[in-house]
C-alpha cells in the first residue's frame, strides 16, 4: 500500500516492488485505470516505458482529459460526473460490474428472465444497458431462450446490436450463428413481416449465418405468402456460390404452391459467371486452360422440378430465348478462347440430344440442353416448323442439334419440306449430329410422298462423301436402310434395298445400333462391330495401300471401321504381322493407330522375339516415341487379365525395356515428383510396367528366384535416367517397388537403389525416389527399418521438395512411431514435430490413433502413447489447440486406461471450437461413459471451457452428472452451471434440485 511520498519512492524506486508488479501486468493483460489523470507523471512515464501487449483503457470524467489519453495510447472511457456525487455513476457501475462476474450461472439466468418481462419499450430507454447486457455471451444465451423474436426484432436493430447479421462479408462464428436463428423464428409468428421490415433498413444484406436461417425456413415452410416469396428474392440477390446448392433445393419446393416464383427464380439461376479450369494435358501435351460459364445451381434439384414448372411456365418462348442464348455464349467464348473453329463446347459433352448418359447428369449444361430441348420440342407441336429450322443454320453445334431434334415433332403435312432439307444440308452421314438425324429420319420418312421417298433413296445410294468429306460406304448406307425399314411397311423400296445389301455383303442389323460418334461409358462390354472383311484376300502390300487411301485414318472419331477391318485381317492372317510391318515402312505408311494395331495383335502371341519388333518399330521414324509409350499395357498384360501368368516372359521384359529406351521425354530441369504424372508419361509408365514385368516374372518361377543379372542391368540404366535428364521420371517407378526390389534384388537394392534413399536432402535423384516410395504409403517393415533415420528427419525436405508426399509421410512417420521404433526410442518424434506446424502435428495424432485402433488392441501400445503423451504436457513442445482436438482420438482408443488418459487429457489446453469444428472435437460417442461417468464429467467440463453453446453430448453430460451428484456434489453442480451458462435452461432446475435440502 502506497500512502506516503516514501512509500511512493520505495514502491516504484528504491525497492521496485510496484514497477515489478505492473511491468508483469502490462505485459500480460489487458489494463483498465481507475482514479488515475493522464496528467499523473507515474502514468505517463510507466505508459511509455511498460510493454505494450495488450489495449488499455482508463475512466475518466472529464473530456478535456481525451487527448492527452489518446496521445498516451490509452482509450478513454468517459462516465456521467455531477456536481452533487462525481464519483457516483462509476462507484456503480463497477459495483454492478463486479457482480456481474461473480455471480453465478443461476443467478445470471434469473437477471435475464426479469430484463425480458420488462418488455422491448423498457430495454430502449435504457440503451446502453441493454447494449451491456446483450454483447455479453452468457447473457445474450438466455436472453434468446426467453425473448420472442418478432417482438424485439425492431428494438435490436434500432440499439444497432443486431449489425452482424447484415454483413455479408462478416466472420462466421456461433455467437452470430444463435443470433440468426433466433431472429428467423420471427419467421413462425409473422412470415417474416418483422425480418424483412429490418432487412429493409440494410439494403436486404445477409450474413451468412442469416442467409442461412432463412433459407431453412422458406425450405421447412413455404406457404406462397407475399413474405415467403420476398423472402426468397432476398436469398436471390444475396447468394453466394457457396450457398448455390441450396438455393436450387428451393425450386422443387416451391414448384407446386407458387410456379411464377419458381419460374422467376430459374431465370435468375441461369445467369452464369466465367471461369477457368485446368484442362489436363495427356500423352506429351501440356497442361492448359480452358473457359466454365459457371451456373450456380445444384443439377439434381432444378431436374426434378423441371417436369413440374415447364407445363405451367407463364412465358415459354422467352425461357427458350434465354436457354438458347445461354448455349451460344458457352459455345461461342469457347471457340473465341481456344482459337478453334468449330462452336461445340457443349455438344462434345452430350452425343445424344434424346437422353444425357448417366455420368454426365451431374453437368449443369446436360440440363441446360434437356430444358432447351423439351421446350423447342413444345414449340415445334405448338407453331409449327419454323423457328426450329431457322436454328439449322445457328453457328452453334448443339443449338443445331437441338434444332433437328425438334423437328422430328413435326405435322406429317411438313414431312416432304424436312426430306428436302436432309438432302440439301447433307445430314444423313454427318456423324456429329447422327442421333438426331436419325430420328428425324424415322420421324418423317414415313410420312413423306411416295415420290419424295424415292428421291431420299436415290440420295442415300449414290452419294459418295458427307458434308464434312467423309467418304460414305456401303455400311453406312446399310445402316440407314435397316433404320427406315422399321418404320414403314414390308413393301416400301427400303427394304429391297436394305436385302440386296445384306445379300451382297453378308450384313445383319447389329443388335445395339451405334448411332453416336462418341465412347460409351457402361458397364458392359461393347457389343462387338460387324466387319466386312474387306482385306481378308489381299497381300500385305495392298492393305497398306488401301490404308494410305483412307482418309478416316486422320480422324479418331472416324477410324473405328478402317481399324476394325485391320483387326480383322489379322486374325485371318495370323503370320502376317511382320511383313506388314516392313510393307508399312516401305511405303511410307506411318500412321500411329494402325501401327499400334499392328503391334498390339502381334505381342498378344508367343512367338516373337524382342529384337524382331524393335527392329520394325525403329523403321517408324515419325511415331516410334508414341507407339512405344502406347503399348506397354499390352505387353505387360496381353491376355488384358491383371492375374494371368505370363508367356514368352523374358521376350517380354526385353521389348519394354526396349521400348523405354525407345520413348522420350523432353529435356528440363524440373524434379518430378507427382507419381501419378509420371505414370502417366511415355518413359514414366514404361519404367512402370517394365519393374512390375521383371518382379512378375521372378514370382512366377518361385518364392526364391531372383531378377535376373540382365535384367539388373536394365534397372541400373532406369536408376541412372535422371543423370542424362532430370526431367525423367522413370527412377519414380523403381522407388514404388523398392519393397519388392529389397526381396527380388538384394545385392543390387543395397548396393545402388538404398544409397540413392539415404542421399535424401543431397540430391535431386533422392528427392524423386522418395516421391515414388512415398506413392506407395507404406512400405515393409524391412525397408522402414533401412530407412528409419531418414524417416525421422525427412519433413523439413518432404514438405519443401515433395510438398504432394506430405499426407503420405504423416501416414508413413506414425506407422513407424507406432509399430517400429517409438517404444524403443522415445523422443523418435521429436525432429518431426519440431519442425512440422501444429495443423501437421494433430494429423499425425489422428493417424497414430488411427493405425492403433485398426490393430484391434490399443491397450498394448498404452506405455508408448501415455510417455509421449507426458512429454508433450511437459512442454516439447507445448501442445497447441488444435493438437489437443486431436488427443480426443487417443482418449477414446478401444481397451485404453480411461482414468489415466482423462487425467491426461484435461491437463491440456482448453480449445476455442469453431463451427466447422463442433463435431469434429466433440466425438465423444466411444467414450465409455456408463463405466466412467466422473472421467467422463471432468473431460466433458474441459471440452466446454471455451465454447458458448451448448455442446451435442449434452444429454449423455447430463445423465452422468446426475449420476455422480451424491458421490461429487461440486462437480455436478459445477457441471450443471456450466451448461447454464451455455444457453442450456434445463440445467436451472437441475440446480435447484440439487440445492433443494434431501
């Protein structure tokens, strides 16, 4: 105590006792002054020379004073000061402030329930009181659980208490989480009357949190109300993407009771904003980007209320305008992006207008084109021909296809007009559009004129190439027959035609006619193609000629037939392979598909040799690099079964380590360390099948055998690739098998692949390695043995270098701590969790208690995690918040000491959860709380520290609580004032009951 001015000298001079005191209490927390000036010297010199860690304030009474505070970095807070008692307000305030903090839960609770019965009128006249009241947490809880919304909505807002909710670019947290729930049960009492008359003074702004609320309401509650639709354009215009999902989820909701809401909703949702995605390069392509026209919506809700809005649509024509015009601007700024030609973004994406296939119902534009389809469909039975065919000539690929869909609904009076516009448009062989054209076809050729008929036939037979220069055989020509012949009676002149191609040829209809241009995904097998057998009697020298000639080579939607007819001519055939090779070199024929046909038929059989087709492939100067890199599955696996033993095996392995010598890869300094990249390269995925050959081959011939000492030669020049190009991938695939490796290859792992491991940090070579061994997870228990001193220290060069390998190597280090070496040497994990950042930390945690329990018997490995467990509570380091989320998981391990782990787990820190982490931190399910209720009570009491909601497992702490009230009276009436304070109201009559004399 400092009365005099030696005792001032000896507090803050001579002995320092009080600049001791405050040098501590600046430094750590925050600082209010009562009864200081900013005029005091002590204050002004002990302000500038103290630490500044946190904010200071100071009262004062006098605003001449605010300056001088100000200057001082100190926020003055002034209080009413009369002549009459100048010290009064502030005597009360802190008084009244001082209860507050010491009073407990119960009594809190009981303050709120009389604010509340004064009313909203008594809380505005006294608005700083009431301002103090609500932005305390605890208090704001109760008042919530007593105050009805709709009556304090207006109060609220106009005390600016409410402010929050009306930012959208506002933080999420559960505080504003509550005040938004508690707003929109206004909802229930007046349809919104209330929210949406505040909304009005905040320009109809939405928080998140609020937005959210609302939509839950409309969703649960839609009455087709004036409020509810307004509601909903409130949602509208204040959406953000990642509420998209949502707001389509209100479409088939509101679909029944109020179409034009809905219909005026679609509108606003087919508004799309551009973005980029990342376009996957293959093969030797790079990476590049291309354009999303992003639609905001969720696909599955808008298609299911589509059948029920399109009937009652108010306005057709003008959501067809808006669907088609949505179309071309996809289509168009694609084309102007790429730089290409053609505008098809979309219609690349759907081969059928009829029906999209099921793995692209989830594309927002697969439904775009089934509305723009259903409703040009309507047009074309409502007003006739016109507008679908003026669409013919539309620059955009599917608005195109759109068009001849639609026309199939025509009259049969308009069938002659569409027969003439198939033949002046070359439609029937365009290939693009054949699903379509088809069932235009089938549509009005029935119906046409006996005479227009025969012209249409007449155009079928002699035409030779399609608009698009394809030329046009007799197959396809056949195809058309058997498609019309369906559709008119058995004496129509099709069907004469259709025999005399059937007798000529030896053709059947095929029984899954293939009338789209691209791959289908099913799963089934394709259904086999009929083959004309066109090469079956000439010479190897004119097959290639023929191939030459052919045209649909160059096209990859095309060359399916021409390709076929080789296959086909090969089987025949069967010694024929190489001297096709050589007649293809001879004559120049280079083309990649049918080379690889070739290749690919030849390595299926057992006798070849690896010089033989390596010598022909190496005639192929133009694409030898790319039919090597496409035929290592084929020889890897030439019966296409992953388990089938291998023939010719050692030929096998000859000609992929051929073909790797064969295959390129472009120079560059860049390490690769994506595996799933590299696999994807020439070089990269040839190393790949060629070290799973070699391993395949040792298996086959025993447990015991060996690779082979040529074969060891081939792996050492893969080892070395990266010393002629960094850029190679192929050691990458070396390192995925190095468990195999260590058993097949022991000399030669030891001596060459194990030194590349342990050079980790020192070379670029190491770094792929361990990019490879890494994409396997988790290798053996031998190699982890080899490696244990890299595994420990490997974090600071694997998040640096192989930043892709991280997960793989939490996964690898808590194996190895669990399992391998942690139980010998405790402090293993330190130089990881030295260097690793806390998120990285907590993963490993989870992991550890992951591997454990997947092991069925934590209990056994209870030592090891209890001594870790300790020396982090010892401070090595401290344990942070989100490492202690974490320690949750090793709390509930299955047979683990629960009395120790609990006593372990609450001396750790207390963890601010955030919304996103509720039920992350708060899994407590597994916890065996019947057995243990007053473990369970303590850690549930420390998890509740510093949250301001009640927590899920509030029903399982109660009954706990109760059960351990007569054994731990204060712990249960602790508990029960806790989850008071939580917003939880139940738990005041828990107290009562526990306060209540037996």
């Amino acid at each position: 105590m400092v009365l005099t001015d030696r005792d001032f000298g000896r507090a803050y001079i001579t002995d320092g006792w009080a600049t001791q005191f405050l040098t501590r209490l600046f430094a750590r927390y925050t600082v209010v002054l009562i009864g200081y000036s900013a005029e005091d010297t002590i204050i002004q010199y002990l302000n500038r020379a103290l630490p500044n860690n946190g904010e200071r304030f100071a009262f004062t009474r006098s605003a001449e004073d605010y300056e001088l505070w100000n200057r001082l970095g100190i926020t003055p807070i002034p209080f009413p000061s009369p002549d009459e008692n100048p010290f009064g307000a502030l005597e009360s305030f802190i008084g009244r402030w001082g209860n507050r903090l010491t009073a407990s839960a119960s009594q809190r609770f009981d303050e709120i329930t009389e604010f509340v019965a004064r009313g909203p009128e008594a809380a505005e006249q006294d608005a700083l009181e009431t301002s103090w009241t609500l932005n305390d947490p605890e208090l704001a809880r109760y008042f919530r659980s007593k105050a009805c919304s709709s009556n304090w909505l207006k109060t609220l807002d106009k005390l600016q208490i409410l402010d929050q909710l009306f930012d959208p670019e506002g933080e999420r947290d559960a505080g504003l989480h509550d005040w938004s729930e508690w707003a929109c049960a206004s909802i229930d009492d007046d349809d919104g009357a209330a929210l949406l008359a505040v909304l009005a003074l905040h320009q109809g702004k939405l928080h998140q949190h609020l937005w959210f609320q609302i939509w839950h309401k409309v969703l649960s509650d839609f009455n087709g109300s004036l409020h509810h639709r307004q509601l909903i354009f409130v949602l509208a215009v204040s959406q953000q993407p990642q509420e998209s999902d949502r707001l389509s989820m209100l479409l088939p909701r509101v679909v029944d009771t109020d179409p034009e809401v809905a219909e005026l909703l679609l509108h606003h949702m087919l508004t799309p904003q551009l973005r980029f995605k990342v376009r996957s390069g293959w093969a030797f392509r790079d990476d590049s980007l291309e354009t999303r026209l992003r639609l905001w919506w969720r696909t599955s809700s808008i298609r299911d209320a589509w059948p029920k809005l399109m009937p009652r649509l108010s306005n057709r024509t003008h959501m067809l305008s808006v669907v088609l015009d949505l179309i071309r601007t996809v289509e168009r700024t694609d084309a102007f992006f790429t730089g290409s030609g053609p505008e098809n973004a979309i219609s690349v994406r759907r081969s059928q207008v009829e029906y999209a296939e099921r793995y692209a119902r989830d594309d927002p534009y697969i439904l775009v084109v089934d509305i723009a389809r259903d409703l040009l469909r309507e047009s074309v039975r409502d007003h006739g021909v016109s507008d679908a065919t003026r669409y013919l000539d539309d620059r955009s690929e599917m608005i195109r296809r759109l068009a001849l869909d639609a026309l199939a609904e025509a009259r049969s009076t308009d069938a002659d007009a569409l027969i003439k516009i198939l033949i002046q448009q070359a439609l029937p062989f365009e290939y693009r559009s054949r699903p379509e054209v088809f069932r235009l076809m089938a549509a009005i050729y029935k119906n046409s004129a006996t005479t227009m008929r025969q012209t249409f036939l007449d155009y079928i037979q002699n035409v030779t190439h399609s608009e698009s220069e394809i030329e046009v055989n007799d197959y396809d020509r056949y195809n058309i027959f058997v498609w019309l012949t369906d559709t008119v009676a058995a004496d129509d002149p099709v069907h004469a035609l259709r025999h005399e191609l059937e007798r000529k040829h030896g053709y059947t209809p095929d029984e899954y006619p293939n009338l789209t241009s691209v791959v289908q995904v099913s799963s089934r097998s394709d259904p086999p193609r009929e083959v004309e057998g066109r090469f079956r009697s000439f010479l190897a020298v004119d097959v290639v000629r023929r191939l030459l000639d052919d045209r649909t080579l160059q096209d990859e939607h095309s060359s399916g037939p021409t390709l076929r007819e080789l296959h086909d001519y090969l089987e025949q055939n069967s010694s024929a392979h190489f001297s096709l090779l050589d007649e293809m070199a001879m004559q120049g024929a280079w083309n990649a598909s049918a080379w690889k046909i070739v290749l690919q038929h030849l390595v299926q059989r057992s006798s070849w040799t690896a010089s033989d087709v390596l010598q022909r492939l190496h005639l192929n100067a133009e694409n030898r690099s790319e039919i090597a890199a496409r035929l290592g599955f084929s020889v890897a696996y030439p019966e296409n079964e992953l388990n089938r033993p291998l023939n010719n095996e050692d030929e096998r392995s000859r000609l992929l380590f051929g073909l790797w010598r064969t295959a390129v890869h472009e120079n560059g300094t860049e390490v690769p360390t994506d595996a799933s990249g590299a696999r994807a390269t020439a070089r990269g995925s040839l190393a790949h099948y060629y070290t799973e050959t070699l391993l395949r081959i040792a298996q086959q011939r025993g447990d015991n055998a060996r690779i082979s000492e040529e074969g060891i030669e081939c792996l050492q020049q893969i080892l070395h690739a990266q010393d002629e190009n960094l850029a190679d991938p192929s050691p990458m695939m070396l390192a995925e098998y190095g468990p195999h490796l260590q058993v097949r290859a022991p000399d030669w792992f030891s001596a060459h692949l194990l030194p590349r491991f342990e050079d980790l940090g020192s070379t670029p070579q190491a770094t792929t390695l361990w990019a490879g061994l890494l994409a396997r997870r988790f290798p053996g228990p031998r190699l982890r043995d080899s490696l244990r001193h890299q595994i420990r220290t490997a974090w600071p060069h694997v998040t640096t270098n192989i930043p892709g390998s991280t997960e793989a190597f939490i996964q690898l280090h808590a194996i190895c701590f669990a399992f391998d070496f942690g139980a010998s040497n405790p402090d293993w994990a330190d130089a990881f969790l030295a260097h690793a950042p806390e998120s990285e930390r907590a993963r490993w945690i989870r992991s550890v208690a992951h591997y454990l329990d997947q092991n069925g018997e934590a209990g056994i490995f209870q030592e090891l995690i209890f001594a870790h467990w300790e020396q982090r509570l010892d401070g090595q380091p401290p344990l942070s918040e989100t490492e202690q989320r974490a320690l949750l998981r090793w709390l509930t391990l299955p047979n683990i000491d629960v009395p120790r782990a609990a006593e372990l787990f609450v001396r750790g820190p207390a963890v601010a959860v955030s919304e996103d982490d509720l039920y992350d931190y708060y899994d407590l399910d597994r916890f065996p709380h019947e057995e243990h209720p007053a473990h369970y009570v303590r850690v549930a009491n420390h998890l509740m520290q510093k949250n301001i909601s009640a927590p899920p497992f509030v029903e399982q702490l109660v009954a706990a609580a109760t059960k351990i009230a007569e054994t731990d009276r204060f712990l249960a009436e602790k508990t029960f004032n806790a989850l008071l304070s939580l917003g939880y109201s139940p738990a005041r009559t828990h107290l009562e009951i526990l306060q209540t004399p037996s």
